[in-house]
C-alpha cells in the first residue's frame, strides 16, 4: 500500500506535485507553478506558467511583468495534469490562497501563509478537513500569542494625540501589512492622510484598483516637515533609521510585526514603540486551526517547527519537517 501523500514530494526549493508535474511556491523558475501568495518567498518570476488567484497574479504582474496567467478564483477548481486543484482563503494578504490538491482519494491542502483573525484587506481563512495539512510555523511557539489588533491601532493613535508636534512612523512590509494597516486606522475613525515612503505607492495603489478602500494617501516627497507633523507615515522597516527619515519632524519609530512581541528584536531596531500586529497565525490560532482541519498528518515547512510537531504528538497527529529553503519572516 502507497504511503500517505507519496505523490508530492518537498524539495529544498519547494513541493513538487508529481501527477501534475507541478510545484507549489518554488523558490527557483518551473515550468509549472501553483502559487499561495504575492509575497517575494513565495512567488518568484521566471515561471513558464503561473496559476493563481486573479488578485496574487496581479500582484506578481507588478512586481515581476506579464506572467504566463492561469486565474483561479476562490472556490473554483481545475485540472492540472491528473490533480484536482483548488483555492480557498488563507487570510494572509490579498489574494492568499490555501491549495487544495485531490488525486486518488486524498485530499492534500497547502496553507502557505495565513491568520486566523480578521482582516479587511482580504478574505477570512476557510478550514477545509483533509488528510495532510502542510504548514507554516512562524510564530509556533507557546509565547507568541498576538494581542488583539484593534487595541494595537488605539496604541499607535494615543501617541500621535500624546505628542502633537512629532509625527509617528510605522515601518510596515510593502505587501500586505501595509494596507492593512492603513485600513484598520481608517476602521478606527482616522480620516487624516496618511503619508508613504515611495516603495508603498504601486502596492497601495493596486489595492485599490483591486477595490480594498485606502482613504486619502499621500508622497512624502515633495511635502515639508511643517506638513507632516501630527501625521502618520509608513514605510519600509530597513527606512525606519536610514538618510530618508531625518527629514521628517521627530519622528516617534515605530514597526507592525508580530515579532514586535520580542523586545530585543524591537531594541535591535531602535523601535520606540512596538506594535504586535502580524500577519501570520499565532499559536492559539496554529494549534486551533490543526483541530478544525482533523489531519492524518501534519507536514510543517518553516518556521518553529520543533514546537508544533511537538504538539501534533500529544495529540496523535502524525508530524514531519519539510526543511524548504529561501521562506523568510524578518519583516512579516
């Protein structure tokens, strides 16, 4: 008898689906690739052809060129050589998508990145049972347990109430974390502009071509400092203590991440305040998510694997590590 899954296989540059001859988020240009999400460990150019949610093809358009496009909108499935291939939410960033794979009676889901919490830039992540759940750990550790956002965002706002003639600047990743939080300050009555860093704008703007609402953003070049005080920036975290910020009018420091949790990392930094938002499952969110989706087994790709496949032992869930290469979570 065939062993559980024995038609995908992990490489170190991601998960080869043999019966489709067909790779889930390789780090290296293929022939064939099945794509969760935009984000640059994730997607990469160079592929012959590309299938993907309508929104992560756009996002890689973007950031790569033309693609050789086959969208896939949620729920929708299709067949790729033998394999029944299909996307649900992951509620990672726009467009995420869990992979669903059937062939031969199993039923395999590839989570790529996700959350559990909601987000109004994208889709919320649907549980879908199966037999193998391959996921992520970036936060697989009992210690990381995200607080609740809307709470992070009041934080961010009392300080810019607290010191009027400073400005606030968030250093946030361009895909994703970004938007969001531009949104979950307009969800908290914030109508102010917003001001970005340059390498903000193509994403921001596509977001909003793709109808996720931003409010009123606005270039921080070409403003003066007296325009920015008491305003809200956001930019890379590598912009937060470069040449571009000293222009701005004493700018309180501040970084969205969840690694934010880790306060040497924020020391390391020079975040004056940290706020734990990320956009990646917590521990909680993880270990409850292995629950609903009742796996066979559980195959763990990166991040703190050790923790997780732990778990799945006192719970009777068969476990392994992939060990892929170049899937990063600096900056989340």
């Amino acid at each position: 008898m065939a062993r559980l899954g024995s038609w995908i296989e992990p490489f170190p540059e991601g998960i080869f689906v043999k019966p489709a001859n067909a790779w889930v988020d390789p780090s290296q240009p293929k022939d064939k690739a099945l794509v969760t999400h935009g984000h640059a460990d994730h997607a990469r150019g160079g592929h012959g052809a590309v299938w993907a949610t309508p929104e992560t093809l756009a996002i890689m358009d973007v950031r790569y060129g033309q693609q050789s496009a086959h969208p896939v909108a949620y729920g929708e499935s299709v067949r790729v050589g033998e394999v029944e291939v299909s996307f649900v939410p992951a509620g990672h960033v726009l467009g995420s998508a869990q992979i669903i794979l059937d062939y031969a009676g199993e039923r395999v889901v590839v989570s790529g990145d996700y959350k559990r919490r909601p987000d109004p830039t994208c889709a919320p992540f649907v549980p879908v049972p199966c037999d193998i759940f391959i996921t992520e750990a970036t936060f697989g550790l009992p210690v990381f347990r995200h607080p609740d956002t809307g709470a992070e965002i009041d934080r961010l706002l009392h300080r810019l109430r607290a010191e009027p003639e400073r400005c606030v600047l968030v250093g946030v990743y361009a895909l994703g974390k970004a938007q969001r939080v531009i949104a979950e300050l307009r969800a908290r009555g914030h109508e102010a502009p917003i001001y970005y860093h340059g390498a903000m704008e193509r994403l921001c703007a596509l977001y909003e071509q793709l109808g996720v609402p931003l409010g009123e953003l606005r270039p921080v070049a070409g403003a003066k400092k007296e325009e920015l005080v008491g305003r809200i920036i956001i930019c890379p975290p590598s912009a937060l203590n470069d040449r571009w910020s000293r222009r701005l009018p004493d700018p309180v420091t501040a970084m969205a991440s969840g690694w934010m949790r880790v306060r040497q990392r924020a020391r390391q930094k020079n975040v004056e305040l940290p706020l734990i938002i990320s956009d990646h499952a917590d521990w909680d969110e993880l270990t409850r998510t292995l629950k609903d989706v009742a796996p066979k087994e559980v195959w763990i790709t990166h991040g703190r694997e050790d923790a997780l496949k732990h778990w799945c032992m006192l719970h009777q869930i068969k476990a392994r590590e992939l060990n892929l290469v170049g899937y990063e979570d600096e900056d989340e």
